[in-house]
C-alpha cells in the first residue's frame, strides 16, 4: 500500500510539472534558467520553503536536535530576518541590473576574475557538500522507512549506495532536462505536501508519548526533557546562544540573499513587488519551522530513550514508529520530492553557473544559446554523477550530516556575503580587493578549522573571519581605490516597484522572530 500511494503521488506531480512547463522556450536561457521571468509570489514562496526544507534539513537537524535539543533551530527562525533583509535591500539591487547568476551581478561590480573566482567557489560547494548530503540523508530517510537493505537482502551501507544512485539519476533527468520551471512547479506542489507530512510527524509523535492527546505529549515531554527545551543552550551546544550575533547571521544572509540556488527562485519573478511577497510569504511559514525540523528530534530521543548510535536515523526511525501505515506512502513521496527539489535546485544552479559563466565566458564565446544550454546539460550529468559516488561516504559522519555541511559552507558563504554587501554599500572598493579578500577568507577558514582546530565554534570563527574579510577589502582599496564610483544601471528588464505592504509585512515577521526567543528563554 505505501508504495502504490509513493509511486502513484510522484508520477502525479510529474505529470502536473511537465504540463505547466510545455510552453516555456527550454532553448533560450532566460527560458531555462529563470523560468521566463514569470513566477509569482506564491510560486517563488513554495520554491523557497522546498529548496530549503529537504531531507538535509529534515533529517539533519532533528539529528541534531535528539542529540542538543531546541538551540538548533536558530537556523529556521534567523532565517526569516535574513529573507525580510533581502526583500527590503538585496532583491531590488539584483532586479535592477537584470541579473541571471550572483556571480554576474559580481561581474557588474567588480570585475570578471570576482566572477569567476565566485563561480568556482559555488561549483565546489554544491559538489562537496550539497549535492552530496542531500542525497546521503535523503537515501537514509527512504531506506529507514521502507526497510530497504531488509527488502534488498543488503547490509545497510551497500543498500545506501543502491538508493543513492536511484535518487541521482531521477533527480538529474528532472533537473537536467527540465530547467529552472518545471523544479520551481514540482516544488510547489512538494511544499504543501511536505507542510502537511511534515507536520502530521510531531503531531503523531506527541499523541504516541500521551495516549492519544498531543497536550498531554507535550507537557510529558517538557517535563521529562527540560534541559532539550533550553533555547540558550551551553558552552557544548552545536549553537551557543551569543553565535546568533556572529556566524549565524552570516550563515542565514548568505543562504537566503547570496546563494545561487536559492534566490534563483527570485531571480526568476515576473517583478520586484512578487519576488518580495514570495520571501515575505517564505518568511512568516519559517518561524513555524521548529516544529518540523526540531521537535520530531526531542520526541525520538523521548520514545528510544536517545539510544540511537547515529542521530541522523532518528527522524526516519520516528517517522516509521508514529506515522500510520497509510500514511508511510504519501509522506515518503513528499519527502522523495523534497530531496528531487534541493537535489534538482543545486544541479539546475550549477548547470546555469557553468554554462553561463564558465563555457560561454571562455570556453565558446559565440556560443548561440542552445549551445550554452547543452553544454550546462553535459556539465550538470558529471556533477551529479560526482556527488552520487561520494554521498554514501558521508555514513556517520561525526557531528552528523547538517553541522557538516555547515560547517564546510562556512568556506565559501563568509567571503562571498562580505563583498556582496561591500559592493552594494561601498561604490569605491576595487575587483583586486574583492579577490584578495575572497582567497584570504577561504584559505584561512579551512586551515583554522580542519588544521587548527581552536576551541571555539565554527559559527564565531566565520563572525571574526567576516570582520576581517571587509576590513581587507577597504585597506587595499584606500591605498588603491577605484578610478570611479560604481554606478548599477537600471536594465528596465522587470517592473521594479516595490510591494506596498513590504514594510508592515517585513516587521511583523521581524517582531514575531524576537518574541518567539524571549517566550522559549
């Protein structure tokens, strides 16, 4: 029965992204990789919330939660002042000079080496970590829940690498061969499944533990686990409380503004006013987050008495202890889409970086547009191959699998945050200076963490990192600044008026944020 219901609800969400995207010019690049500039605001809202809230994210943190308990979600609930920041300053910056990439509108600013150095640094994310524990937590979901290595007569690993492989290559045809609007419209449709799924998962959890009153579920559990429920968290915590004033603030306006594969949703908008309802649409389901991708990880720790050896099983030993049968199917579908989605997001942004900054900047410069298109294509099919041979690899990884992505981030999101925003409010900070600031900040980061190893963590490392990123780009620039200021012209590519309640919206979301910390504090 659950997996008539898993089959059945993938091929139905197939066939609804195939049909809405049959008219969309694939062949051209605005077609391809922006959807034709047409999304709207609920669009861009559920691409964002699905791109983001995969199984990486799902599986991960409730790992992290079992283990640490609520400190975690700061990276849900800063999350939405970081989307409020890029619907009020980023996205009309970005609307207004018409850009494709993030590393075109660094172009623009600074020079083609930004550019490419940039391009890179994305390109080396995606395929190390990414791509990579996307599908590694995806696959351990799906084998968790429908008992796969029992069903395969496999040892657990051996089946990873099985389902790991069947992702990817879905994944990759969906993502390769479909462009930026069928992943935007299969999303949709994921999102509101993965919301209801999702949160049926804490709901089943509670009335387990209370016979049936999820009241009752939750008083149990605040009682019996009071230290989980500790939003301040210790000095051992994954998230100190005083790093939400330092690298969390990094991590989360890096994701939402700057990272290709995300504000591509938003890139995508038919004009500012529904790009900004889309993040602000996104933000205000975010503070909601915690119950998805938090409790479900307290209450497993609750029903196994937190005797799970690898803390990314939890979730998925959760899931198949509470959900009721019926339900296995549909909510491992939701989920197989979540992991299509950030798997499909990542792929569909690299093929663009590549394509459009790598192979026409220098490989093919009078490549047409189809050509552009293909040569992405080939690209994307090798970095998906890539990341499916070292996912299995990342099999209890220490720290689990979400402070290991984090934590490799950490490499490319401080430097690439840093000269955006210097390069946004500073008209005279040179290309050189950005360079310099870009390689000073990676190699440091990496050496610091993995050959170091200061007794601090990795969040304060990036705030201290970023300070001094910034700082190198306005010394070098004052001894040899640029010859003029930098002027962003307006491309007139889409309307950019403002959404006229960008700013009551903007701060409810701000103020709820704010409340929620002093309330659980």
């Amino acid at each position: 029965m659950g997996i008539i219901s898993f089959v059945g609800f993938t091929l139905l969400v197939a066939i609804i992204a195939w049909w809405s995207t049959r008219k969309t010019d694939e062949n051209s690049s605005d077609g391809y990789f922006l959807g034709g500039r047409s999304l709207t605001g609920p669009v861009i809202a559920g691409s964002l919330l699905l791109t983001n809230l995969s199984t990486e994210q799902i599986v991960g943190m409730n790992g992290v939660s079992f283990r640490d308990g609520l400190p975690i979600m700061a990276y849900e609930v800063v999350a939405a002042i970081a989307m409020v920041f890029t619907a009020f300053v980023l996205l009309p910056k970005y609307l207004k000079v018409g850009i494709a990439t993030i590393p075109q509108f660094l172009e623009k600013r600074y020079g083609k080496t930004t550019k490419t150095i940039v391009s890179l640094l994305f390109l080396l994310g995606y395929a190390i970590s990414m791509l990579p524990t996307v599908l590694y937590s995806g696959a351990l979901a799906i084998n968790s829940m429908f008992d796969i290595p029992e069903m395969l007569g496999m040892e657990p690993i051996p089946a990873l690498w099985v389902t790991v492989w069947s992702i990817g290559i879905v994944g990759g045809i969906y993502a390769i061969f479909g462009g930026l609007k069928a992943v935007a419209v299969s999303d949709s449709i994921n999102a509101v499944g993965l919301i209801i799924g999702g949160s049926l998962i804490p709901i089943f959890g509670l009335m387990y533990i209370g016979d049936g009153n999820v009241f009752t579920g939750l008083n149990t559990l605040t009682t019996a686990l009071p230290e989980k429920f500790d939003i301040i968290g210790g000095p051992d915590s994954d998230v100190p409380f005083w790093t939400l004033f330092t690298g969390m603030i990094i991590v989360n306006f890096y994701y939402w503004g700057t990272n290709q594969a995300i504000i591509q949703r938003a890139l995508g908008a038919k004009n500012l006013k529904e790009g900004q309802k889309g993040l602000l649409f996104a933000a205000f389901i975010k503070i909601l987050g915690p119950f998805i991708v938090v409790l479900p990880g307290i209450i497993a720790f609750y029903i196994f008495n937190g005797d799970i050896p690898n803390a990314d099983e939890a979730y998925p030993m959760l899931v198949k202890k509470v959900l009721p049968a019926a339900f296995i199917g549909f909510f491992a579908a939701v989920l197989f889409g979540a992991i299509l989605s950030s798997f499909n997001s990542a792929l569909n942004s690299s093929v663009t970086l590549f394509g459009l900054d790598f192979y026409k900047e220098y490989i093919n410069k009078d490549a047409s547009e189809r050509q552009t298109v293909k040569a992405g294509k080939i690209f994307g099919i090798l970095l998906g191959l890539f990341s499916m041979a070292i996912a299995p690899l990342l099999y209890g990884v220490q720290g689990g699998v979400f402070t290991y992505l984090q934590q490799l981030n950490g490499t490319h999101s401080v430097p690439i945050l840093a000269i955006i925003l210097v390069g946004i409010f500073s008209k005279r900070v040179t290309g050189k200076a950005a360079n310099w600031a870009i390689v000073f900040s990676a190699v440091t980061y990496l050496i610091t963490l993995y050959v170091i190893k200061p007794d601090i963590s990795f969040l304060h490392l990036m705030g201290i990192l970023f300070v001094l990123t910034i700082l190198i780009m306005f010394i070098i620039s004052y001894f040899k600044p640029r010859e003029t200021d930098f002027f962003d012209e307006y491309t007139k590519q889409v309307d950019i008026t403002p959404w006229k309640y960008l700013k009551p919206f903007g701060y409810t979301v701000c103020a709820l944020v704010i409340l929620l910390y002093i309330y659980l504090s």
